[in-house]
C-alpha cells in the first residue's frame, strides 16, 4: 500500500496543516450529523495515504461521507455497487475497439472505469467475486491499473471507501485477511444517538447539506497534508512501542494469524495523521493507542473460542489486553 505523498508537494507547518485538515472536518460534518469520530478517522486514513473499510449495516451514511469528503476537496466522485456478475472490467476499464466514422480501426482504445476518481466507494464490496474483489485491491496497492500490458494510473490522490453488510452472509464473499490487511482502517458508523438523530430527521442533512456543500480544499491540498503527516517525528522509543504491540499480536496464544509489518506501517501512518489534525510535529503514545483497534482489528485471525468466552468483537477485546499489557514509554 503505497501512501507516499505526490512528488513536490509541498509540506506545511503544524498549524497550517492541522487547519486546513479542521476545516475538511467541519465541512464533512455538515452533511454526516452527529460522527466526529468516524469522520476524524475517515479524514485520518484519508491524510495518511490508507484505504477505508466500512462494516455497518445499510442506511447509516456510509454514502454520505465518501461523497462529502469527495465534494470538500473538490474531487471527482464514483459509486460502484458491487454484486456478484460484476467483472473485473466494469471496476478498472477495458482496452475497446477504435472506431471512426462508424467503423473500425483496427486499434484498441482504453476506456476508464468508473475506478477512475479521486474518491470510489466500492459498495458492498463482499458481494463480489474474489476476482473482482482482487483487481480493486490491486489497484488500491499500487494507484494503477494494468490493462493489456499498458499501465494506466489513477487519479491523485485516490481514496476508496469499501462497505460491507455484516449481517448478510448468502451470496457474499468474505475478504480474507490478506485483503483485509490493504484497508488502512476498518470503522463502524452505527446508529446516531437520539438527538442527532432527531436533528437528522428535522433537517435531512443528506438531501440538504450534501448537495450544497462546496469545496474548502482541492486534491493537490490533500496531498500537501500527506506530505505533512511524512514529516511528523516518530521517535525510537515510540517505534518499539508500537512494535511492542505488534508482536504480542504474532505471539498470544488465541491470535492464529497477527498483525504484518504493512499492519505495523499502517498503524505508524495513521498515528502520525492524527498527530497531524492535532497540530503536533511529533507523535506520542497516546496517538498510537487511539488508533490500534481501528488499524489493527481487522488484521488480526482469532481463535473463535476466544470469542466465545469473552463475548463481543473478540480482536478488540484481545487487542484491548495487549494494550493494557503494554509498556507504555514515557
């Protein structure tokens, strides 16, 4: 998973940064009432280069938030509905007949999919086929897509949303874990409180905010703050922390599968946007342990009886233990 910010773009300072990033916050928040923290994790995984993974059941915004964050940085917006007959070339495109006054050429013209967009939300993304499923992860790792032996690449920055109902399990395809571990984060929206809900429904903020929302950033800015986010310190002690982590993952005893050291960059990414958004050139442990569950949940292959006796999400109560485990530098 390549999160390297573009070539030239240029970093800010701390402030200038973590303003820029507030006002993609408020913006967004505008049209997703009442989820600051899944918007701030959003515009996190967004910020370090990472793809995001929504598991929620329908209804709850996932669409709303992947077409504001496009709006608010002025990018463009696809949706793809992934079901089961769709092809590996409906996603990236396809090399099609040339033709000229109604008739063929003879050459081969490549058409863009609908992958081709600064922000795809790749809805219901378990429903597809795992050929399917594997041509979007592809082109998520390496922000290009080959067709007939030419390389094409794709927009900057490119963003992908993923969504997947837990609740429906016929006709689905579960990623597995080594697909699972290109999701930067994996979130939950879940269902508002009753206030916000309330304003919700008085206000409908997705038929009214989202429509009217305007740009308060433009993609090259997006990369301005990758490029930020690059430059904030990560000391030693705060790698062996985070390493510290990581290994209790590879070694307790109900875990099968841990966290892989593109798990462990990842984690070390996210920790350096939120330090970002917080208007710090430095990250402190504090950022690490924030984002553990989120970055690391997904990644992670339990022994189910584990679950069983704890109830729950079981990665995130055993990942909760490690935390707690943990040494904490000071």
């Amino acid at each position: 998973m390549s999160a390297d910010a573009e070539p030239g773009a240029e970093a800010l300072d701390p402030r200038s940064a973590a303003a820029l990033a507030a006002k993609l916050r408020a913006n967004v928040e505008r049209a997703l009432r009442g989820k600051p923290r899944v918007v701030e994790r959003a515009i996190e995984t967004l910020i370090s280069g990472g793809h995001l993974l929504l598991e929620d059941v329908p209804g709850v915004g996932k669409t709303t938030l992947a077409a504001a964050l496009a709006r608010s940085v002025d990018g463009s917006f696809r949706r793809i509905q992934f079901t089961s007959d769709l092809l590996p070339s409906d996603v990236v495109g396809a090399a099609l007949p040339e033709t000229a006054h109604g008739r063929p050429t003879g050459a081969l013209v490549f058409q863009p999919g609908p992958l081709f967009a600064h922000v795809v939300l790749a809805d219901e993304i378990n429903r597809a086929s795992p050929k399917t499923q594997s041509a979007l992860l592809e082109a998520m790792a390496e922000a290009a897509v080959t067709v007939d032996g030419r390389t094409h690449v794709l927009p900057s920055p490119f963003f992908v949303v993923a969504t997947q109902n837990p609740l429906e399990h016929h006709g689905t395809n579960p990623l597995p874990e080594s697909q699972l571990d290109r999701f930067q984060m994996r979130l939950s929206i879940g269902y508002p409180a009753s206030e916000d809900e309330a304003a919700v429904l008085r206000e409908d903020p997705g038929t009214t905010a989202l429509p009217e929302l305007t740009p308060v950033l433009e993609p090259r800015d997006v990369l301005r703050l990758r490029a930020s986010a690059e430059r904030i310190k990560f000391d030693d002690a705060l790698i062996a922390y985070l390493l510290a982590i990581v290994n209790e993952t590879r070694e307790h005893e109900a875990i099968h599968l841990g966290a892989s050291t593109r798990a462990a960059l990842a984690l070390r990414r996210a920790a350096q946007a939120h330090a970002l958004l917080d208007a710090r050139d430095y990250a402190i442990p504090e950022d690490v342990r924030e984002l553990a569950l989120d970055v690391l949940a997904h990644r992670i292959a339990v022994d189910p009886r584990a679950g069983a006796e704890r109830g729950g999400e079981e990665s995130e109560w055993l990942l909760r233990e490690i935390l707690d485990r943990v040494p904490v530098p000071l």
